[in-house]
C-alpha cells in the first residue's frame, strides 16, 4: 500500500454546507492517488461567515485571507490545491495560495451571475472550468458536467409517477403544485420539500402564503437522506428537475436520474439540448405550459425505459484536473 507520505497531497477547499459534496470530492480524489486535507471555502467558517458571503462583504476576503493564513503557512507546499466555487476567496487569497501550491485549478457549480467571486480570480488559477453553459460560452472557459453519486439502477418496481425532490428556492413551490394539479388521478407521487431554516420558511410564507399553504404536508426542516432520496428516486417513472433561472447547467438530480434509469421532466432547456440525455428520457417544461401540457408529458416520459448510464465523480475529477482523456460516461457493461 502506497504511504501517506508518497502520496501527492491536495488542498480541497470547498463549501463544507452542501450535504455531503466535500467529502464524495475528497474520496474521489483519494481514488486518484492523493492525500486530501479540506478547507471551507470562507471564512470564519460559521453564521457570520455565511451571512457575509450571502450579503458579498468585502470584508469577508480580508476574513476568509486570514484564515488561509492561519491554516497554511506552516505547511509544506501543496501538489494541488482545487477550489470548488470559493466565495470567500479574493485576488489575495489566490496570490497567497500559489506560494502554497504547484498547481491550482478551480470550479464553478453555480453560474457567475449567482456565484460572481470567481470573476475577480478565476484568471489567476492554472485551469479553471465551469458548469454552466452559457457561462463556458461566453468566457471561453473548460466546460466539465457535475456527476451523480448514485449506484447504477437495479431491476426494481416503479411504482412512483412522479417525484418531486428539491431543496426550496425561486419557482420550486410553483412547479411542484402545478406538477400535482397535472397527475391524473389515481397516480402515485412522492414530493419532499427541503426548507434551509425557519427564518427562510418565514420569508417564503409572507411572499407566497396560499401555495405555502397547500404543499404544507411536503415541506420539511429536515433534510431526507441521501440514500432515501436515492431510493425514491430510483423508484420512479419521472422525476422533476428545477434550475435556478441564473444558471444554465446541468443538475446533479439529472445525472443521478440517468443512473437509475429514470426520465426528466426539467425547466433547463439547457438539458435537454445538451445531447447527454436520450431524447425520449428528457423534456422541457416552459414555465407557462398549462395542465394539460404537463399532463401529457408526464405520460409520454413515464412510458420511455432509458438506459442507466453513469457519470461518476471520478470520471468528473478527469475531466477536470483534464490528466486523463476518456469517454465521458459509461455503461452497466462498461463497469462489468
């Protein structure tokens, strides 16, 4: 077995909030020969930190500077240092990091418009990719898809016509009580509906208090496990995908989605004009469609078999150090 000390060494600094992203990121690249320390992407890594990055304060760069500071200056130099999205990073903290690091490559999963820090650094990393679309054409930046961190599909029943799993932000609550209006009766559903915190409920309530009200049996303060959601996901004939308006790539719901062998319904006509998913396994829902339009696509998506086919964090973390050239996805009989 190859030692710790033999072992390229990564800095991963990531948001450490986001379920559980950071650590399938650090075993993945444990997977490729590295040895992982992981840092949040600002700091003071707490409410206040959040509140400041939420809010874009200069001050949390001079904050989140320090707290690199702090952290590294005693240690060796890094191989690697890969930052996912980095809201708390400025140009310093980027000239800091390069007297810590060989190389450093970042990432962008949101799109510039709701994550816009990189623009002030993205230029001073070794590579730098993104998720979004639009952002990849209109920067001429590497474009590298997210992934899906769920097992390739089983033989199972499909007893749910529609599942409906999102965290609540923008339109959600919209589309998911015109996707309930739409489902012919009888049909069976699974719809869980994440809310952050109370204060964000509160806010929502005062915004849109009737439609808060009819999808209240959905919503939840806590969030459903990751392999219970795999589970009702992979027990379904479709599933809904919203992204946000401000952002043009393609979700890690999708990419999970096409590993269980489930369609897509999603309001990203990005998605589905990607060429990554097989034509009657995706559908785009404009924002106004009426019932019936819905109702109609859910039964044609709901009647598609797609093949599970897989894009793994692994095949993700290839793409985007780019040290590997290979296929971007892969099949059951690949993997055999």
């Amino acid at each position: 077995m190859e030692s710790v000390s033999n072992k390229k060494r990564c800095l991963l600094i990531s948001p450490l909030r986001f379920y559980s992203f950071h650590h399938g990121i650090a075993s993945a690249l444990e997977g490729l020969g590295y040895h992982v320390d992981i840092l949040n992407e600002e700091f003071p890594a707490n409410v206040f930190g959040r509140v400041l990055g939420k809010c874009a304060l200069p001050i949390l760069r001079f904050l989140t500077l320090r707290g690199l500071r702090k952290r590294l200056d005693t240690r060796a130099v890094y191989d690697l240092v890969l930052i996912i999205k980095g809201r708390g990073l400025g140009a310093a903290s980027l000239r800091y990091l390069r007297t810590r690091a060989r190389r450093i490559v970042g990432y962008n999963f949101d799109s510039f418009l709701y994550n816009p820090s990189p623009l002030d650094w993205y230029l001073l990393t070794d590579r730098y990719a993104t998720f979004d679309i639009a952002d990849a054409a209109r920067y001429n930046l590497p474009l590298v898809h997210l992934f899906s961190a769920a097992p390739m599909a089983q033989d199972r029943e499909r007893a749910l016509e529609l599942s409906i799993i999102q965290r609540v932000h923008s339109d959600r609550l919209k589309y998911a009580y015109r996707l309930l209006r739409a489902l012919p009766p009888g049909a069976r559903s699974y719809v869980f509906l994440f809310e952050n915190s109370r204060l964000t409920f509160a806010l929502g309530v005062l915004r849109r208090p009737l439609l808060y009200w009819k999808l209240r049996e959905y919503i939840s303060f806590k969030p459903l496990p990751y392999s219970e959601a795999m589970r009702v996901l992979g027990s379904s004939r479709v599933t809904f995908d919203y992204a946000h308006p401000r952002q043009s790539g393609i979700t890690v719901r999708c990419f999970e989605a096409q590993s269980l062998g489930v369609a897509i319904l999603t309001n990203n006509r990005y998605a589905v004009e990607s060429g990554f998913f097989a034509d009657d396994s995706i559908a785009y829902l404009p924002d106004g469609a009426n019932e019936s339009h819905v109702r109609a696509q859910i039964a044609e998506l709901s009647e598609s078999r797609p093949e599970p086919r897989c894009r793994t964090i692994s095949d993700f973390l290839i793409d985007l150090l780019d040290e590997e050239k290979r296929p971007y996805i892969s099949t059951e009989k690949d993997r055999n």
